[in-house]
C-alpha cells in the first residue's frame, strides 16, 4: 500500500498514520517529522527550516522534496508506505507522481480527513507528542495518564512550537492556498477517498482501515 494522508494541520493524519503504522506494517513518512528532527539535530537544513516552520510557513519545495527523495531511497519503502503532511503543494505533488512512475511504485490513493476548521484550533492547541518515541497526545481529548508524561516511554511531552493559536489561523490559511488544491488535484486522478476526521480516535481509524482494506 502506497497512500497520501491529505487534510488540514490538526486533522488526525499523524495520530491516525501512527495507528496505520502497527497495523500495516509499512513506514510512516512525514516531512514534518523529518524537518523537526532536522531543527532538533541543529543540521544546515534544520536551521534553515526552523523560522519559516514557526512562522506556519512552507518550507521550500526543493529542500521537502529532496527529503522525500532521500527517504523513499531506504529499504523500508520499498514494500508501501504512508505518507503524512506530504505533499502539500501542486509542485509537490506533481514532482512525488514522477518519482513513484521512475520507480514503477503507483500510488493506491489518497486519503483526506476532512475536519471541521474550528475544532482544529482546539485541537492543536491541546497537542502534546513525545519528542522520544512520537506518540500524540490532547490534554482535552485524550491526554497522557500522568500529566505532561508518555504513557509508552516516560519522556516528558512536548508542546510543538507553530501549535499556537496565531500560527494555527495561519498554517489554516496556506493549507486553503496551497493544499486545498490538491484534492482536486487527486480527484482528477480518482485517486481520492474522504472521510469525516471529526470525532472519536478509534472510530476514524475504524474508518481508514475500512478505505485501506477496499483498495488491497
Ligand atoms: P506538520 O507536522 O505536517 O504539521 O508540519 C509542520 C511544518 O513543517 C509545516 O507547517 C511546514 O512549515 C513544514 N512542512 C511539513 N511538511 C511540509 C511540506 N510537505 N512542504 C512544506 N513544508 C512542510
């Protein structure tokens, strides 16, 4: 299985693709995560990325696809993977459909979470994760049994630094100019799939694994 998850900041893609990641066995690929680990190693790359990431930017094209080149390199890739938080642009997506067709990997589809645009501020603001092993939490939603403490490992959780209210409203508005697009972009290819990304964590996941399992 090769799949996109599509949808607004805060709509459950990490959270679910996390879940997808046990279940299906295949990598979980997030630009996101690989530009914070980037910031966090303090790389030339990630020093670069970190002040358009807290301003709730995009980071260039070229810089996001030569990660994503880099990544679907490994070995893991190779047997499917879910890609999260990429592509976020027409370039993006269009440069991602040349790749898979070099390497003869065609995409199943994607999948977009739709979710209502006001819960989200509410949800990213409560967003704590653990910089150690990944997992999500909300304080609101479904919060950690120890305050600020992970139930996998014991790490102190992490507020992200663009999971504030202003960066939020903004990381909403490039997602509506440049994301957005997008779904029309797959829907073309009738590649799309949609699901409501509002409600109960497990209900959602319910949700994908029933899209995944129709496409295998
Ligand atoms: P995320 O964890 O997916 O919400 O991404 C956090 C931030 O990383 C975004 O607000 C962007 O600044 C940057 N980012 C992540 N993925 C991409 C991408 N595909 N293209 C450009 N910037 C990205």
């Amino acid at each position: 299985m090769r799949i996109i998850l599509l949808g607004a900041p805060g709509s459950g893609k990490g959270t679910q693709a996390k879940m997808l990641v046990d279940k299906y066995q295949v990598p979980q690929i997030s630009t996101g995560d690989l530009l914070r680990a980037a910031v966090a190693a303090g790389s030339p790359l990630g020093k670069k990325a970190k002040s358009v990431m807290d301003a709730g930017q995009l980071v260039s094209d070229d810089i996001v696809l030569g990660m994503i080149r880099e990544r679907l390199a490994e070995s893991d890739a190779k047997h499917g993977f879910i890609l999260d938080g990429f592509p976020r642009t027409q370039v993006q997506a269009q440069a991602l459909d040349k790749m898979l067709e070099e390497l003869n990997w065609p995409l199943s589809d994607a999948v977009l979470f739709d979710v209502n645009f006001e819960a989200i501020i509410q949800r990213v603001s409560g967003r704590r994760s653990c910089p150690r092993c990944g997992q999500i939490y909300n304080v609101y939603t479904s919060p950690s049994k120890v305050a600020n403490v992970c139930d996998k490992c014991g790490t102190t959780l992490q507020q992200r630094a663009d999971d504030n209210e202003e960066t939020i409203r903004k990381r909403l508005n490039v997602y509506r100019e440049q994301t957005e697009p997008l779904i029309e972009y797959y829907k073309k290819q009738n590649k799309l799939q949609t699901l409501s990304g509002d409600g109960e964590i497990s209900a959602v996941f319910a949700n994908v694994c029933k899209i995944i399992d129709a496409m295998n």
